[in-house]
C-alpha cells in the first residue's frame, strides 16, 4: 500500500506491506497501524494504491513471519 498523510505543515509518503485478507481489511490495518504510531486521523490518510504483492518480495517482518511455513525466504536471504 502506498498513500501520505499529513505531518505539520508537510506530507509524508509512506510505501507498507500488510497481511490482510482482503482490500478492506488492509485498509483498517493501515489507519489502525498509522493511526496508533502516528496519531492521524483515518480520515487525513490518503492511501493512493492497494496491490497484492509476492510475500518473498517483501522485507516487512510481519509479512515473513506469516508466510514463513509456506514460501522460501532463503533466496532472499542469500541475495542480502
């Protein structure tokens, strides 16, 4: 997922990968996630794209540890 939010007088862009079930449940855990860390607003959150992603692509720890017993990280570790 990729979107910005607002920070001050600026905006900062943000680029994360989730484990979701489906395109709602990735958008709550993105303004959950933000919300929390960050303290916006859902409603000053602007996401831009929401694509499935390879989870051996991506270096998100929550993503490696769900699908640890089912995809090869090791090449990618290897490559590192």
């Amino acid at each position: 997922m990729t979107g910005n939010y607002p920070v001050r007088k600026n905006t900062q862009s943000f680029s994360i990968d989730l484990v979701a079930v489906d395109d709602v449940d990735a958008r709550h855990r993105l303004y959950s996630s933000i919300g929390s860390r960050h303290r916006v607003l859902r409603r000053h959150i602007s996401i831009d794209d929401v694509s499935e992603i390879d989870p051996t692509s991506s270096t998100a720890a929550v993503v490696v540890a769900h699908f640890r017993e089912t995809h090869d990280f090791s090449s990618r570790m290897e490559e590192e």
